[in-house]
C-alpha cells in the first residue's frame, strides 16, 4: 500500500510538472515581459509644401446684403423669361439679395457658361438628407440644396475671425444684453428653385421636424442642443425672424449646430405633408416612408443652393442645373452662380476622382487616398497639366474605431463578450502595440509624407501639443504580454487565440472589421492590420462597405472595428463637440445609446466634462488647456487607435477661377463648402460643352 502511494506521488508531481510547462507555454507570466513605455511624439518632416498665403478679411469685405440699382442674368435664361416660364429676374431675387464683394474674390467678376465635372464614389440613396438619407457626399450636398444653412462656417478660413460665421440665409443677428436670446433675421423675397416662398416657416419645419423628433435620424437631435443638462428653443417670431434661447450666455459650439453640414433647412411646402407627425395622408406614412420620401429619381430637386439636381442615372452620371431663383448676386447685380451645370460622373471609389482629375475628365479632387499622391503630383508638374495641386497641414489621418456600446446593437453572446474586449485598456493597448504605423505608412507610401499618429487631435491642429500624445510604441512582445494577461490564448496552435473563460471560453478571437468603398486607404489600413494583428493570434474579417451601407449599420449599431478617415472635429474641437465624446445619445458613433442608458467608462466621463467645459469657454488659452488633457486621456486610452497622418492635397482645374489662396481640403468644412462654389468660372475660351444646354429645372405646379 505504501509502494502504491508512493507511485501516485510521483505521478502527480510528474502531471504537475506538465501542467506547469504548458502553461508556462500557452501563458507566459506578465513579470517575464516588462511593457515598453510610451515614447515621445516626433516633430513632424519638413517637406516644403503649402498652399499659399490666406488673405484673411473681415466678413462684411466678403460678402454683405444689399438691394443693387439693376440686376442681370445668365443668358439661357433669356427664352424662360421672355416665353414666361420665369418671371423677370428682379422679381426672382430678394428685397436685398447677398452680394459677394470684388473685394473678397480672388479673380473679380466672372463669366456664365460652362460645366463643372465631379465625381461620386457613393451611391445616391435619397434626398431626404436631414433624416440621414445619403445624398451621395463628394460635394453632390454642396452644391446643390441641403448645405444651405442659416449660416456658413466653411469660408472661415478667410476671415480674420472664427468665433462668428458667415451669413447665410439669416442676414444679421444680434445677442440680449445677457447673451441668452439670439435673434436671427432671414433673407426676405427668397425662393426655393420651384418658386415657393422662404420663409421662417422653413426653419421651424426642419427645427421640429428633425431636430425635436427622435424617430427622425437627423444629423443632430436636441441632447446636442443642451448645455448644464438645459435645452435650447427656437420660435418664430415673424415670417422673417426667428429667436433661439440657451441656458448659457452665447454658447461657443453653437454657431457649429448651425452650419452647413448639420442643420440644413428643408422645404416645409414640399416635406412637411410628407412627415409622419404632420400628414393628413391615410394610412400615414411611417418614419421610415419619410427618410425615404425623395428618392433618387424625384427630380428636380427643391433647393434653396446654386444648382438642382435635374437628372440621375442609377451609378453613372448626375447633372444639376442652374437654379433660376438663387439668392446671391456679385457686386455688379449679376445672378449667381457663374457655372450654367454641375455635371456627376458615379464610379466605385473614390480614387476614381482623382484619376479621372488626373486624365483632365473631372476638375476637382480632394487628395485624401495617398496612394495616387505620386501619380498626381508627378502629372501635376507636365507642361500640359489641366490641374494644379496644393497642400494643408497635417490633417489627414487614418485609425480605427471600437464599437464600446454594451446594450446597443446586441445580437449574441458573441457580441457582447467583443464589446467586453473592446472596454478593456489592455486590449486596446495590445492593438496598438501590435501595429506598425510607420511600416504601413511607408508602404502606401514611402518619404517623409506620411507618418504614425497616436490618434485624438491631428498634429496639423492649431491646438495641438506633441506633449499631449500617449504615444505607445510597435511592441509585438507588449502586446502579446497584455494579450496573455486578458487570458486569451491560442489553445489548439492555430495560430488564432481563443477566449478561456466566460461564455465564449474555446471560441477563436474573430473581429469583423469594415471599410470605406469610398475612402479607399481605409481599405488599406484594414488589409495591413489583418496581417499586422494575425501575428498576435487575433483574426480579423474586413468587409468592405459604400457609405448607405455603413449609415445603416451605424444606426443599428452592428459593427466591432471600423476602419476611418477622420472627421473635421479633431482639427478644430468646437467644429463639432458631439464628435469628441458620448455627449448626446448619437454624436459620438463608437459609443451610441439605445433604449438603455449608455455604461461609460471612467475615462469617458473625464472627457465629457472637458468637452462640456470647453464648449462654454471663450478663453483662448483655456480651450488650449483643456484640450491638451483631453488629447492625454484620449491617446492614452487609446479611445480611438490612429495609424498614419498625412496632409490632404486640394487638385483643382486651371481654368476655374476665383479659388482663394490657401484654400484648406478640410478644415473648417469640406473644400467644397470653403472655396463659394457659386462664385467659381471660366473664361469663355476655356469653357467646355454642357450636357443639357438652355435647360432650367421643370417642376409640376
């Protein structure tokens, strides 16, 4: 009995000994791996490219409102006119239409005629924009009506200030004394494109409509409209005045709420017997009906812009008209715009702009996929270049988000053990150790061009501060160490780590990652993490999506990873605050709210209250400060991961004219709200054939 005893002592001390060296192999101890420490954030290169010098202006020397002695039109419409389809163009314009002053144009007074040629690499969904039906972005919203806000930030660049935008269809606007009512006064005797009226009735709609009502997927609700947990309120205090209340004195961020692509207003005449909470229609039409009310083929488009979208081929080719009613003339009573169309070629993705740039077919790409950067600055240098190329700051960044929702967008066991991942620094962190950010950027493309970001505010922000970046460093020891740790490991030597506890224990680690049609470096990033992050045992499935598709999926919250280009607020905060931090209930996409309240994380909470501090705060240097801790704690929690940062180059054709210096690709809005769209032209020599000649947008009355 004693020899039996004894053998069995040794056999468990010999299982033991297994036991210990195979989880000695599958998991190593933490103590065995000592993590690398953050490293500084390089200076970025010197690499001598600019776009020129800003001439920056007060406002009232760029545009003012005022009635002029006379007024002209563009020839083609002549023959409406005189056949009666138009009334006299004095009567189509306003009391006191805006007018763009020869003193802000770069190039002075223009010429009508001619087409501009853009390019679209996402499908046209609807035009119901403001209920998030995509338009089809690449300038298409710009150009034509629902970047029609009361006010303009785009052109901010140019004046000598920013705390005030430009006005738009409101003409002047005044504060209480105690700074809580701002009073608005719209454009009087404006029409939309099919000659109904503008009124205030137009703005309530859409502050109603949209904004107020939650079934509606507007781009921002009322929780976006709160300070101090207070809400703002709009009224209507005549057909041509309005009057906001705030809970603070002149709320910073709000002007932003206003612009160009957040609050655009939509045609009451046309829309509000379409809305669900107005129709008199039986049955009446659902949420959903009315997102997708104006389908791509209702046209003409009911626009208060420069150009209607008059004709759609399904994933071809879109043209837009001249808008006989548009409200803006320059300074010698000529009616806006200068171009007579704007003409949208469709293709699969957007590198397909800058090719068709490239060739001369379009006249206008922004530079934001860096692998055509070579080929477009090579072909910009030929004698017989139809385009010139310019240069921003470094504002064009590329990373990846986490889906941190633990209650929205909940399909299976699976998915919330991902989004338990995604709430864990560590592996957060294992990721970011895990990526070679310059080794992918080099190869996109090789140079000083592009470098690794951390992620959080772009280096080419005015507040930025290299001091403020958490920066971890490629460490594929670190991030097999943090792995480790989490518990997840590769059981089975497939490569593949597995979770070992909890409801998915022996499952592999698969992660859905999805990417741009569109933003075809995003595909890129993507391709190179499925290899970068398979070396440390997590599989990755990229899938690639068009931006209807993606809009969709965010709105139901069914997505792990996405790979981005970042959005305008991580280089000017106060551009769009709800993008910075889970402040209102959709803001912020990788931390939405469903039917339950959100559960934040610590480090969440620290930076809602910098953000709601900082959009209250007019101090300079304190929105410095402010944004200097928020940039630490976001880097450092790797809230979003960033890959590469480089510049955006802005290719537009030579014989467009009136494109100011130093134009910006992204910064304040896309190019396309920056550059007045509407104030471009081309000397009739250089002018191209129209698609639809002596056309003007036909609607039944």
């Amino acid at each position: 009995m004693k020899r039996f005893r004894t053998q069995w002592r040794v056999i468990a001390i010999i299982i033991g000994t297994l036991l210990l060296i195979g989880a000695a192999t599958i998991t190593p101890a933490l103590a065995q791996v000592e993590l690398a420490p953050p490293i500084p954030y390089p200076d970025p290169p010197d690499i001598g490219l600019g776009g020129g010098t800003v001439n920056r202006l007060p406002i009232d020397q760029i545009v003012t409102y005022k009635a002029l002695p006379e007024y002209q039109q563009a020839p083609s419409l002549d023959q409406f006119v005189e056949s009666g389809d138009l009334p006299p163009v004095e009567e189509r314009l306003p009391a006191e239409p805006q007018v763009y002053l020869t003193s802000g144009m770069k190039d002075g007074i223009g010429v009508y005629g001619d087409v501009f040629r853009g390019f679209s690499a996402c499908p046209t969904a609807g035009y119901n924009d403001m209920a998030g039906t995509t338009m089809g972005w690449f300038g298409i919203e710009s150009y034509t009506s629902r970047y029609q806000g009361l006010v303009k930030t785009g052109p901010l660049f140019r004046a000598d200030q920013d705390l005030e935008p430009f006005p738009n269809l409101a003409k002047s606007w005044e504060w209480s004394d105690d700074g809580l009512q701002l009073t608005m006064h719209l454009i009087e005797g404006a029409k939309w494109s099919d000659g109904a009226p503008f009124t205030a009735d137009d703005v309530m709609f859409t502050w109603e409509g949209y904004v107020l009502d939650e079934n509606v997927n507007s781009p921002r609700h009322l929780d976006a409209w709160t300070w101090n947990d207070q809400p703002a309120s709009l009224e209507k205090v005549d057909d041509y005045t309005i009057m906001f209340t705030f809970p603070i004195p002149k709320p910073l961020d709000f002007w932003y709420l206003l612009a160009e692509d957040v609050f655009h207003v939509m045609p009451a005449h046309q829309l509000k017997p379409l809305h669900p909470k107005w129709s008199e229609a039986d049955p009446k039409p659902s949420y959903v009906d009315f997102a997708n009310a104006l389908a791509p083929d209702n046209l003409p488009l009911v626009t208060m812009g420069p150009w209607a979208i008059t004709e759609y081929q399904t994933d071809e080719l879109m043209i837009m008209r001249r808008n006989p009613y548009y409200w803006k003339v320059d300074e010698a009573g000529n009616q806006l715009p200068y171009f007579d169309e704007v003409q949208y070629r469709k293709g699969p993705s957007g590198i397909g702009r800058d090719l068709c740039t490239i060739a001369g077919d379009c006249d206008h790409m922004n530079l934001e996929n860096p692998s055509t950067f070579v080929e477009a600055m090579t072909q910009a240098q030929a004698p017989d270049a139809s385009y010139n190329v310019t240069w921003g700051p470094e504002t064009l960044g590329y990373g990846i988000s986490f889906n941190y929702a633990i209650n929205f967008g909940i399909e299976s066991e699976r998915d919330t053990a991902v989004r338990e991942l995604f709430r864990d620094l560590r592996f957060r962190q294992a990721l970011s150790y895990a990526t070679d950010r310059d080794g992918i950027a080099q190869s996109i493309m090789r140079g000083p061009f592009l470098r690794g970001w951390a992620g959080g505010l772009y280096p080419g922000a005015p507040d930025f501060n290299k001091d403020s970046v958490v920066y971890y460093p490629y460490d594929v020891a670190s991030a097999n160490a943090l792995l480790d740790e989490i518990g997840l490991a590769d059981t089975n030597g497939d490569g593949t780590r597995e979770w070992t506890e909890g409801p998915m224990a022996g499952e592999p680690v698969i992660l859905q990652m999805r990417a741009s049609q569109d933003a075809k470096e995003t595909q890129s990033v993507a391709e190179a993490l499925v290899n970068q992050w398979g070396e440390v045992g997590i599989q990755i499935n990229m899938r690639i999506m068009d931006s209807a598709t993606a809009t969709d999926v965010d709105n139901a919250g069914t997505w792990d990873l996405s790979a981005f280009r970042g959005g305008q607020e991580f280089a000017l905060p106060f551009k769009n605050v709800t993008g910075l931090a889970p402040i209102t209930a959709n803001g912020f996409n990788s931390h939405r709210e469903g039917d339950e309240p959100r559960q934040l994380m610590d480090f969440e909470q620290q930076l809602i209250d910098i953000i709601q501090e900082y959009r209250s705060t007019f101090d300079a240097e304190g929105r410095r400060e402010l944004m200097f801790e928020y940039n630490r704690i976001f880097t450092e929690n790797v809230y979003n991961m960033g890959v590469f940062v480089g510049r955006y180059g802005l290719g537009l054709a030579k014989r467009v004219k009136n494109v100011a210096d130093g134009t910006p690709v992204f910064m304040y809005q896309w190019v396309e709200d920056a550059i007045l769209l509407d104030t471009l032209w081309t000397p009739v020599d250089e002018q191209l054939p129209e698609n639809r000649p002596d056309t003007i947008p036909m609607y039944n009355q």
